[in-house]
C-alpha cells in the first residue's frame, strides 16, 4: 500500500507542478531544487525509511520541515520559591521536525508563542523548550503537555528529570499520543531523556524528542497523511 503513494501533497502549487513530484523527495529543500515554485504548505517526503507527511516552512528561503499540531502543546516554567515573577509558558503550534530521524527539535521557536517572565538567579527566563516543565518551588509545580492528536505520529522516547532535589512524572496515554508532564526541584525539571541541564530560553537547535509513525488508514494513504515505514 505504501508504494502506491508517489505524489508530495503541495497545496499552494498548481496541477502541473504536483505532477512533477513522481517520486518524494527526502527534505523540503529538495522540493524546492526539483520545484522552484513550490510554496510553503504540506509535502509528503521519501527519506528511504519512511514516508513522512510535513509542513514546509519558508520555501522562498531557507525550508524546513514541520509538524503542524492540532491541540494545544506548552512547557510551562511555574513562577514561585526561588523564582519569582509570573510563569512562563511556551505554546506551540508547529514543532520542527528532522525527517530523517523523526525527532523533534525541540529549541525551535519558529511556531511558538510565549507569555510570563520570572528570575531564576541572574537570568530572566522568557520562554521554554518544547516538552519541558520546570519549578523553583520545591515541588514538581511545573507543567507541561505534549498532545499529537491529529498528526500522522506518536510518542517514541522516555522522560527524566534533572536538577537539584527534581520530582516529576509523565504521564503518556495509552496510544502514546498525549504526555502530561509535571517537573520541578529547587530548582527542577523534567525533559525527554537524557535530561537538559538548566532547559530555559531555548537557542540553538537540539533533536530530543523522538517520534515514530502513528497508526494509519487507507484514507490516510490516499490523502498523502500518513507516516509510513518502508519495508
């Protein structure tokens, strides 16, 4: 079933164009080389293991692959003890994904939204990694929520705390789709494993959290929205 899927979903480019992606591509910029004109919009990619749905970002540019979440996802950093100020929580609505090793970027800002500042030491903290919650308070007050409802993936990694004195837990559903996270210390966290040291004010790109290919139907092949192993 999965050989017969051989055309890129590209919704801003006309007919024509789709009809030159016979075979995907591994990456969106390998769409743009075969296809100029291709837009920012949702491709199907060939990356020799899997066929992996994405959304690419900035064609016109410098493209890259995302995931485009259809419920909501944050890492919250909760105000309080030793961090004073109000909780900073980072919302994400696409996270950055290299489809090559289905893992999430999880420093990637690109589709994120954060509110909240607190002090944590010298630092002022604004915003968070994907898949993190964190606390200053002693307890495990941070929260977080990975939710990939919708998507083509699920759930592929472990969760671990770090810090000083660090609680916390994940809790995944049983179709590893969603994770509830709630981390903290003094001060704490808990992150995809192995844990981060000190995960605040994301910079630099860093693969962490792992996915794989969810569950699929014929309507999902045919649709091009299905992550698919290649045997």
């Amino acid at each position: 079933m999965a050989a017969a899927v051989t055309l890129a979903v590209l919704a801003p480019a006309p007919a024509s164009a789709r009809q030159a992606l016979t075979i995907p591509p591994p990456d969106c910029a390998a769409v743009r080389a075969l296809l100029p004109i291709a837009g920012d919009g949702n491709y199907l990619l060939n990356t020799g293991t899997h066929l992996v749905p994405v959304y690419c970002h900035d064609m016109a540019g410098d493209p890259r692959e995302y995931v485009t979440l259809g419920a909501a996802n944050f890492s919250q950093y909760t105000a309080g003890g030793a961090a004073p100020g109000t909780s900073v929580r980072t919302t994400f609505t696409r996270v950055r994904l290299d489809p090559a090793t289905l893992t999430v970027d999880i420093n990637d800002l690109t589709f994120a939204t954060s509110t909240g500042s607190l002090s944590q030491g010298a630092s002022v903290v604004t915003s968070m990694p994907y898949a993190v919650a964190m606390s200053c308070d002693g307890g495990a007050s941070g929260v977080g929520r990975i939710d990939l409802t919708g998507t083509a993936f699920t759930l592929s990694d472990t969760f671990q705390v770090g810090g000083f004195d660090a609680s916390g837990t994940a809790t995944t559903s049983a179709d590893n789709r969603t994770a509830d996270l709630a981390g903290g210390g003094y001060c704490g966290w808990i992150t995809s494993a192995p844990y981060i040291y000190n995960p605040i004010n994301p910079s630099g790109p860093d693969l962490h959290l792992g996915l794989a290919c969810g569950p699929y139907n014929t309507i999902d092949v045919i649709l091009n929205r299905a992550c698919v192993t290649l045997p």
